[in-house]
C-alpha cells in the first residue's frame, strides 16, 4: 500500500530536492522524511531518489511516480471536499505575464475569488522570463506567460502573431537605424524583434527600454520609436505598423499557463481551469 502521507513527503522532496528544506516546509523532523521516503521506496521496490551530500535527484521510477503520486494526492482532496463539503482554500502564489495587466485578466481573478473567497491568492506582474525563473525555483505555483512559437512541445493555450507596432503616422527613416522601444532582458519580444532585424540585415539602437507595459506605451505614443506586441495584445493608441515600414516578421508566439509540478491541485487547478475557460477573452 502506497500511504498518501509518504507520498505527499515525496512530492515536497521531489519539488525542493531537498530533505533539508522537505522538513522545514512539511514541519517534520528530518529522520522523518528520510523514512517517507524509505518506506515508499520498500513499498514501490524502486529506488525513487539518487541522492549525495550535495544534491538530490529524481531516478527514472522517481519520474514515473511523480505523476501516480499527485494522482493520488489530488484524487483524495477531491473526495475529502467533496464528502465533507469543505470551500477550497490554501495559498495561490499566481505569476502573470506584464501583458496581460492592462486586458481581461484582473476580471477573471476578480471571479475566481468571488468563487473561491477562502484562498489566499497572491499575484506577481513580470517578464514572462522572470516569471518562468520563479516557478522553477519554487517561489510561484502558477504562471501564465509567453513563449517562443515551437519552443517545447507542450501545449499553448493559443499562439499568434508578433506584430510591429507605434503610433499612427509614424515614419522610419530607412537611412537610419531602427528606433527600438523594448522591455529589458530576458524579454521574448525584445529578443524577437533583435533576431528578427539581425536575420534581415538591419541596424537599430534602444531608444526607451521599461519593464512595464504602461512605459513601453507611453514611449511608442510620444513616437520615440517601434515595439514588437503579440497582435491582440498591441495597446490602445497604437497602430499595427503596415509592411510598407520595411520591418522583418519577428514571427510568433505562444501563451502557456505553467504549474510546478505538485502544485495542480486544489487552488491551482481551479484557477488553471478558470484562466482556460477565459482563454477566448485573454486574446480576444
């Protein structure tokens, strides 16, 4: 029989590949968690861990049993609400791309907790790079956010294009270096339209570099020069630019919504499904 509890103490571990940290986050003792894992690994007959003094990692049957694991966790919640009619609730560390602060989103979370008043959710608004940074680390539960077109075979909610955009009327001297408005480092729009003028041969200079959306506006509308956008996410005020500009196609982009790997359950699956069911309006 595989206990739920030394499951749920090989996910922690799994997640923090750590038992130091495992211990701390579960509040048990370290010998503790060391005999979950014993335990469940006599139980499976699979060595689940290989594990040294420095590091901590996942052996082939440890990757299989990641996904029975939360399976069964997950399965167990579900029953528990459901014969006990308890209200979800738990912590919800939520990451959303800088895009998307200014279109539908606030309207479905503002849903989401008026479905789900017990949880405590807590947003952060970044680069979709920071972002993906911060869920690996373990310090966000979910994200939704941008990657390259082709990226990773995993599926994206939606892909389209990347368009240039700037204010109407706007005139690029051909003589002279394209005037760059971007979003700093590690920026996939910023990287994009950088490939995309160096593939084609054309120079350009950074002429406003902000890590909001409001800043990138703002610039673009002054008319200090052109800012590469997802189309349906180009700001009001300004205008997709015609190809009559002489701009290369910085290409495509797809939109992924992005859980650690423990963590779709409970808070986290409801909000994944909410943000998916309103994937029509995020990019409509």
């Amino acid at each position: 029989m595989l206990d739920p509890v030394w499951l749920k103490t090989f996910l922690v571990v799994a997640e923090t590949r750590s038992f130091t940290r495992a211990a701390q986050r579960l509040g048990l003792r370290q010998s503790t968690v060391s005999q979950h894992i014993r335990k469940l690994e006599q139980a499976s007959t699979q060595q689940l861990f290989v594990r040294d003094t420095h590091s901590v990692e996942l052996t082939p049957d440890g990757e299989a049993m990641l996904g029975f694991a939360g399976s069964v966790i997950d399965t167990i919640d579900r029953a528990m609400s459901y014969f006990t009619g308890a209200e979800l609730r738990g912590r919800l560390r939520f990451g959303a791309s800088e895009d998307f602060v200014a279109g539908p989103l606030p309207e479905i979370l503002a849903e989401f907790r008026r479905s789900h008043p017990r949880v405590d959710l807590e947003l952060t608004v970044a680069l979709s790079g920071v972002l993906h940074e911060q869920l690996r680390a373990g310090e966000l539960d979910l994200v939704l956010g941008k990657r390259s077109a082709g990226e990773d075979a995993a599926g994206a909610l939606w892909t389209e294009p990347l368009v240039w955009a700037g204010r109407p009327g706007i005139e690029l001297d051909p003589a002279e270096p394209v005037p760059l408005i971007v979003y700093p480092p590690p920026s996939i729009t910023r990287a994009r339209a950088m490939e995309a003028l160096r593939l084609h041969g054309k120079h350009w200079r950074i002429v406003c570099t902000s890590g909001s959306l409001n800043g990138l506006r703002a610039a673009a509308l002054a008319g200090l020069g052109v800012v590469v956008f997802a189309r349906s996410l180009v700001p009001a005020g300004l205008v997709e630019l015609p190809e009559g500009h002489g701009l290369p196609d910085p290409g495509e982009v797809e939109f992924i919504l992005t859980a650690r790997r423990s963590a779709l359950r409970g808070p986290a699956a409801a909000l994944s499904e909410a943000i998916q069911s309103g994937a029509g309006r995020l990019h409509a």
